[in-house]
C-alpha cells in the first residue's frame, strides 16, 4: 500500500513488516521483512484459531482488505494510506463480518531499519513515540499498555464494529498533527484510486490485471517531485541465502522510462510531465555528470552500506542500503531516455525548447563517448566491457534523436547529418563485433560467446527486424541456453563470471516476455505467457 511518497509491506496473516517513514528512501521503523519481529512490525492475530486467511485489493485503490475467520466469527482488517496531506498516515481498521472474535494487536516499533528503541509516553490523544528526528503517534479507542518494549492490546469486535487505529508520523521537534477521521480518509483514499484509475484508456481483455499493474506504478512514484522509484524495498535476494540483495528504493533513468512508456500508453500524461520536469532537475548542469540513477527528489549521492544488526530476509546477508551503482557509467540509458522522449512525442506530449536542449547535450555527450566500454545494464561489478546491449541503445539514442529532428522541427539541422553517421557506424560495428559466428548469435560483449536476454531487445528496439537470421539464431540460443520452465535468465552469471560475485539469481520476468515477443503479436504473446503462468499477473 502507498500513499506516493512511501510504502507500506503487509504479510498474508496482516502483519505490517515493511515501513519506511516518511518516504521510500528514509530508514524503516517496520523492518522484520528482513530481520525478526524485534526489528519492528505491527500484528494483528485472533485469540482463537484462525480457520482460514483471505485477501484481496478493494476495486482499483491501494486499500488492501484481509478477512480473518475463526470458529466464533470473522473480521476484516483495512489498511491503507490516505493520499499524502501535511502528515504520511497509516490507517487500519478492523471490521466485524459475523459473530464475535477477540482480537490482539503487537506494535513494535524500531527506528532507523529496525535498530533504534523509541521513547514512548501518552499525550495529544495518544500514543508518541519518539527517537531522534522521527515521531510517530498512535491513535485508537483500543486501550493499550506496555510490555518488553512492545506496545500491546486485547480488544473484542462484534458483526458491525469498526475499531480503527491510526499511526501518523511528524517530524519529532513538532507537534503532533491533529487528529485523523479514519472512515473520511478511507473514502477519500477510494475516491482518489478510483479517479485515477478512471483515466485509463487502453482497453485490453484484461483490464484487472492492467489497471492494477498501472496502479502499483502509481503508488510506486514520488508525488512531490514525479520521481519512480524501482521498488519499496531493500535487499530482498535474488537467491535464498544469497548476497545477490541490492537497494532498489531509488529512481533508475532506466526503469523510469519503462514505466512511463506504460503510462503513457494508458493515457496519463500528466505523470509523464512530472517525470520530465523531474529527470530535467536531477540531470541540471553537465550532461557528463549525468547518473544512472537518483533519489526521489533529485539526490546524487548514495553510499551504499551494510546493516549487520539484521540478518537479512530468511538469513540473506548482507543487508544493503544505498546503492554503488549509482557511480556507473551505462550506455544504455542514454538510449532510453531520448526512446521515452520519442515515445512522448508520439503521444502527442510537446516536446519543448528546454527539454531539446538536454537532449541535445546528452547526445553531444555521447558523439565522444559511446565508444567507452561500460557495467551495462545488468550492473555488473565485475568491470567495465563493451556490452552489446549498451552499443545498441546508443544506436537507439541517435536513431530516436534524428527522428526528433525530422519529425518535430527541433533545432539540429547542423548536427543531425553526424548524428546519423555515428548511427550507421554504430549499427555496422555492432553487426560485426557483438555477433559470433561460433553461437550464431549476437553475445553479451565483444568477443565473447556468453548469452544475454538483453539482446531480445534488438528486434523491438528496431535496430533489426525479427525476420534477421542473426536475430533468429539468437532467440533460439537464448532460449536453448537461457530458458527455465518457460521463464528466461538475463544470462548465467555463475558459469561467465561476468558480474563479479559469486551465486545464482533467478529468472527475469521483462525477459520473459521479450522472449513471448520475438514470436507472435503483443496480444497474442501476452496470452501466451499468461495462460502459462497465471499467478504473474499478480
């Protein structure tokens, strides 16, 4: 659930063990996701037995819903976060459905990921608690008390009862915000998802699914600055027991573009906009200081560190926050980004003096440095190479700004005649040096026989057309060598020792339908992945 702004991860059984206040990028005062319940979260669990656990989303809104059943009766627990006001609320209300059930409710809260124990004392109505810069305040009618640093309570809820509980965080040398009318802000939160999703208009014969992916991107951007962060969480592993566990609470000019391409497409435009207006202020100055990634509101610097008091989801060590990658250099994303802004235009979405002058000054940029070799997109640490992927998106850069220049008037004429040189010797070098006559397929760098499922990409990039045999030999390499119960690996990092860390990861779902792509139309492709694995569409 999301307020956009942050995000809030709630269990099967109901706990809250993800939290990060007051945005996705600020320390966890929830983090038993990757730790224990000593690390924080918030539970609530019947006394009697629980006979049988459901859940689902309330229509298109970020409003999860989870009923509880138990031999004496059933409740329904509510949660969700009102669209962001002065204050991030998190508001969870339990229903009664039918006869009566005795409820307990466990609230531990650990600031700064799971590590700081707060000062709590009642006051302004409730209960505050408060370490450092952070306050939070508990709001309920439920009495509560405490034992071993747990705030605990035992209440009992009948058919028709509602009992809310409402946790508001401020900033600690503050005041306390006023009070919160839990039932008001569950109406407004419905009324502002259902609006939203209103103004989709693809309409596809699965709409569900499609207006509910579109709505976890929404909750996934940063509303003040129309900056999309890749996910709400950190160091979820690729592998069980793996290190393979990266922070993904940040903007990635990659992933972002992605996402608005499929926004996009389903008419929000707005967003589009604001993710502009976002990209223009993080990217302001140098185009040879541009990052690959940054935070919410634009920052630059992202240490990465290691937490050794949590022990990592199901003992996955280390758990990271910040990101190293941020100092990488990535072709690719020069390609994606003047891709998206092509796509923008296609759309109808002007493409203004300003936003041409930052094109123009990343492909400047990119005229005497395509030709370096980079991590790629797949961020490996094993060293810099001349990643096909990479050199094909610099394609992709330069095919998409001459077509900017033919196609919306912008100012280029003297520089577009290069940009399409540097184009075709691009082309023409990637024909030769990133295909191997051995695999009879493009590779994942230069002079190498290794597989990547980047390269699925070529084809829907235009750089080829699928009917290319060398295009033809590389899907069925990738699928011969790539492929798991009808999935796809981005590459096998433990027989190419490309990315420099030891370990396995899983398979990749983007690649997964790059692959369904390469075959059939985008109806039909879809309909294939899908009647093959249902669950995805979760």
């Amino acid at each position: 659930i999301s307020d956009t702004q942050t995000g809030a991860l709630v269990s099967r059984d109901g706990c809250v063990d993800w939290l990060c206040f007051p945005r996705f990028d600020s320390g966890a005062c929830f983090a038993s996701l990757l730790g224990t319940r000593d690390n924080g979260h918030w539970r609530f669990w019947p006394k009697e037995e629980i006979d049988r656990t459901s859940r689902r989303y309330r229509g298109d809104a970020l409003i999860l819903e989870t009923e509880i059943e138990t031999k004496e009766g059933a409740v329904r627990l509510i949660d969700f976060m009102p669209p962001r006001g002065e204050n991030p609320d998190l508001i969870r209300i339990v229903e009664g459905i039918r006869g009566q059930v005795v409820m307990q409710m466990e609230l531990i809260i650990r600031f700064d990921y799971g590590r700081t124990i707060p000062w709590v004392r009642t006051g302004n109505g409730g209960l505050e608690v408060i370490a450092g810069p952070n306050g939070l305040i508990l709001r309920t009618p439920v009495k509560t008390r405490g034992e071993d640093l747990t705030t605990v309570a035992e209440f009992t809820v009948k058919k028709g009862d509602r009992v809310p509980f409402v946790l508001t965080w401020f900033a600690s040398h503050s005041r306390p915000p006023k009070k919160v009318t839990p039932d008001h802000a569950l109406r407004d939160t419905e009324r502002y998802w259902k609006k939203w999703a209103k103004r989709c208009h693809r309409k596809t014969p699965w709409d569900d699914a499609v207006v509910r992916s579109l709505v976890v991107l929404k909750g996934l951007t940063y509303g003040p600055t129309g900056g999309i962060v890749a996910a709400a969480t950190t160091s979820l592993p690729e592998e069980i027991g793996g290190v393979r566990n990266w922070d993904y609470r940040y903007c990635w000019l990659r992933d972002a573009t992605l996402t608005l391409i499929a926004l996009v497409d389903a008419g929000y435009q707005s967003e589009a906009k604001s993710w502009r207006e976002w990209l223009l202020r993080a990217i302001a100055g140098s185009a040879d200081q541009m990052q690959i990634m940054y935070g919410v509101r634009g920052e630059r610097r992202l240490e990465e560190l290691e937490i050794p008091w949590l022990s990592g989801y199901e003992n996955s060590k280390p758990v990271r926050i910040g990101n190293a990658a941020s100092s990488q250099f990535q072709l690719d994303v020069y390609g994606e980004v003047l891709g998206t802004m092509y796509r923008a235009h296609q759309a109808g979405i002007e493409n203004r003096e300003t936003d041409w002058r930052l094109q123009a000054a990343l492909m400047n940029f990119l005229e005497s440095n395509w030709n370096k070799p980079d991590e790629g997109i797949w961020e490996v640490r094993g060293g810099p190479k001349h990643f096909t992927h990479s050199k094909m998106m610099a394609w992709v850069a330069f095919d998409r700004a001459v077509k900017l220049v033919e196609e919306c008037g912008c100012r280029g004429a003297e520089r577009v005649d290069r940009w399409r040189k540097i184009r075709d010797q691009i082309h023409k070098e990637v024909c030769t040096r990133g295909f191997s006559p051995n695999k009879k397929a493009f590779t994942q760098y230069y002079g190498s026989d290794a597989l990547d499922a980047s390269l699925l990409m070529m084809p829907l990039a235009g750089f080829l057309p699928f009917t290319d045999k060398r295009i033809r030999g590389t899907i069925e390499a990738i699928e011969r060598e790539l492929m798991r119960d009808g999935f796809v690996l981005r590459y096998r990092p433990e027989e190419e020792g490309v990315d420099g860390l030891p370990g396995r990861e899983g398979v990749f779902l983007p690649c997964s339908f790059w692959q369904a792509f390469s075959h059939v139309s985008l109806i039909t492709a879809a309909l294939v992945l899908s009647d093959q694995h249902p669950s995805i569409g979760r």
